[in-house]
C-alpha cells in the first residue's frame, strides 16, 4: 500500500514539472559511426575552451566507456572533473548517461541519445529529462534550454561523413588513478556556462558530423580541408540582432548576392554549398576581385536553410586605401593564412510575429596587438552590419504593409 502511495506520489510530483526536450538530428552516416563521433570523439567537437570547468587549460574530455564510466574533463596539469556517469551504453543503439553540470550529483538531469538508421542516415534521437529534480527552477531551466536547442532538421542529399571515426590519443582508465579527481559541487563552475553548454551540444556534434548543405553536401576530401585551422580561442565577439524579417528570409539576405547587396556591401559572390566560395566586396570598383578589401579565399562552412550559415572571414585589410573604414592592415602572409583562422557563425531563431533573433558570433581571433585591434574594429563594424540588417528587414516589412 505505501509503494503504491509512493508511486503516486511521485506521479503527481512529475506531473506538476515541464516535459523532456526532445530533439531529433539526420546525420550522413550509420549509427555505429554516429554513436563513435558522439563519444570517442566527443573531444573534436565540444568546444572544451568556452565551455569546460577549466575553460582555456581544458586538455580534453572523453566518456569511460561502459555503463558505470563516467563523463571526464582532464585539464593540463591532469586535474579531473565529472560531467555525469554513464547509465546506458549500447553502441550503435543508445547512450544514457546523468547530467550535472554545476550541481551536486543527487540534483542530476539526464541525458538519453538513440541512434536509429533512417535510409542511408541515421536518425539521432536526444532526450533531456528530469525537470522535477530542480524544484521550483524547474520550468526557468527548461525554458532557458528549450529556446537554446539548434533544431537541426535539414536533410543531406547524400552521405557525408561515413569515415569512422579518429582513434583518440589515449584512453582513460576505469578506475580511479592518482590524479586528483573533482566533482562539480566542489567547483564554482559559471551559471552561463550551465545554461549554454547543453544546448549548444547537439548542434555542434550535428555541424560536426554534417558540415554542408542540402542542395550541395561535400566531398569527403572537401571537409577534412573545412575543418583545419580552426580553433575557439576563447576571443569570440558575440552580437544578437532582433529583425523583423523570418528565419527563412533573413538566412536568404545573408546567403545571396541580392540579399548581401541590400544591408552588407555593395557586391558579392556567392555559392551555393559547403566549400563554395563566401567572397564578399567592399570596394568592387577599385578591388574588383577583394584581394585587398574583401574576402577571396573564404568558404562557406556549413549551412541549413533558415536556421544556421557559418563561412569563414578575412580579419585584415591588404592595404590603407580605405582609412579607418577597413580593418588594420596586414602582410599578405598573416591576413591570406590558409586555412583562415577566422570564421563566423549565424544561428537564426524564429520571434514572434515572424521576427528573428539573429545569434551572430565571429570565432578564431588570436592573440597580440594587431590581432586586438582587428577584433576591436570588427566589434564595431559587426554591429553596424547588424544594425544594416534591421533597417533592411524594416524596409521590406512596410513594402508589404503599403
């Protein structure tokens, strides 16, 4: 009788709590690659040097590969930090595993991941639960995670990444060993960081694994040239830009040479997928090709249509032609480094009536001072093109009031 009452109890108690967050990702390979790249390469993909309990000392993270195994960042000096523990461990098939960033492990969510074939994808299914388990901050917390998800939906016209994964460097022991070991309650981890991690992952394993386009997916050989020289170094400019415009119509302003014409320069040449070249042009009448005040040799990265493009990005100017209107200038062998270091992501999240918060961040800058002064120049300029993008959105929405 009191199971029962307990049982009931315990019903009524996660009635009164927000629902899972689902989310549900096609990736361009089997499920046995799909589970590999979510765990043994989990490392090549979360950006361990923004979001990590030891943030630019991150050496890696990796999962104990086993029901039990745990969730591990290691820091340069071999100091250990839980990130949750393994409930499920069934490659190919579902990975399960606790989820305590910041807390306590009595006050962990949980984290369920299944891979299932979808044709030539595989369908990877993530479920975020346990709500009731953070009280009355439950549904803030949901809600804050929920508006964070990348919904990535688009659909690959063929395979393109069904390589197996890269072989990690070492393996971490089941067993503890004589490196001090942390777990999140003994750590003053950032509450942005709580907030942000999650729901940035399936995106970024999704971008990982899928770096193109619908209409035009790469090469093999093409994405392993896209994803060399670059790094996160923690010196990200980050803007956000409300615009009356749609995610679909303002991923087309920011995709086209039209939509590039109304509100960011006055010429461009685009393509139409991953690897396509992303040349915008500042002064096409005396640089008609942007060698100098442009961005020739730049690619789009990746792309789903109305939610996400990420391209590469040119930090410098050739010469001082243009005067304070261009970046600080550069020798040719800093400012056309190859791969660029630099490149820029633009997720666009759906506001109410039909508006768009454009999430614009521009990743990659170094260290120095002529790489400060770029990063302080394109703060301001990114901002004016955000500002560009509103007043061109503003203008369509009273062409189609009048």
């Amino acid at each position: 009788m009191r199971e029962k009452q307990n049982e009931s109890s315990r019903a009524d108690r996660e009635a009164n709590f927000p629902p899972p967050i689902e989310l549900d990702a096609l990736v361009p390979c089997t499920p046995h690659a799909a589970f590999d790249y979510f765990t043994r390469d989990i490392a090549r993909w979360w950006p361990l040097a923004r979001y990590s309990c030891s943030e630019s000392r991150a050496a890696g993270v990796a999962f104990e590969e086993r029901e039990g195994g745990r969730l591990i960042e290691t820091d340069v000096d071999g100091t250990q930090y839980v990130w949750g523990t393994v409930s499920t461990w069934m490659p190919g098939e579902k990975l399960a595993f606790s989820w305590h960033p910041g807390k306590a492990p009595d006050a962990a969510l949980t984290v369920a991941v299944t891979f299932q074939r979808a044709g030539e994808l595989t369908r990877v299914r993530l479920v975020h639960s346990g709500w009731e388990r953070l009280g009355a901050q439950a549904a803030a917390a949901r809600e804050t995670y929920a508006n964070g998800w990348p919904t990535v939906l688009g659909v690959c016209s063929r395979a393109t990444a069904s390589r197996p994964p890269r072989a990690r460097s070492r393996t971490i022991r089941s067993g503890r060993n004589a490196m001090k070991l942390h777990s999140f309650a003994e750590v003053d981890t950032s509450t942005l960081w709580l907030k942000l991690l999650l729901p940035m992952t399936i995106g970024l394993f999704s971008a990982a694994v899928l770096v193109g386009i619908a209409v035009a997916a790469p090469t093999d050989s093409q994405l392993l040239r896209l994803t060399q020289g670059k790094h996160d170094s923690g010196r990200t400019i980050r803007l956000q830009k409300s615009v009356a415009c749609t995610p679909e119509r303002t991923f087309v302003l920011w995709s086209t040479d039209d939509g590039v014409r109304s509100f960011f320069a006055p010429a461009s040449r685009i393509g139409r997928g991953a690897g396509d070249e992303y040349r915008i042009l500042f002064s096409p009448a005396r640089d008609p090709e942007g060698l100098s005040h442009g961005t020739k040799g730049a690619r789009i990265l990746a792309a789903t249509p109305g939610r996400f493009l990420a391209f590469e990005w040119i930090t410098f100017a050739g010469d001082a032609t243009l005067g304070p209107n261009a970046p600080p200038v550069a020798v040719p062998e800093v400012r056309n480094e190859s791969p660029l270091p630099t490149w820029v992501e633009i997720e666009l999240l759906p506001g109410p009536g039909g508006t768009t918060l454009v999430d614009f961040r521009h990743y990659g800058f170094r260290d120095g001072q002529l790489w400060s002064a770029s990063r302080k120049w394109f703060t301001r300029a990114w901002q004016g093109v955000l500002d560009g993008l509103e007043r061109a959105c503003q203008k369509e929405t009273q062409r189609r009031i009048s």
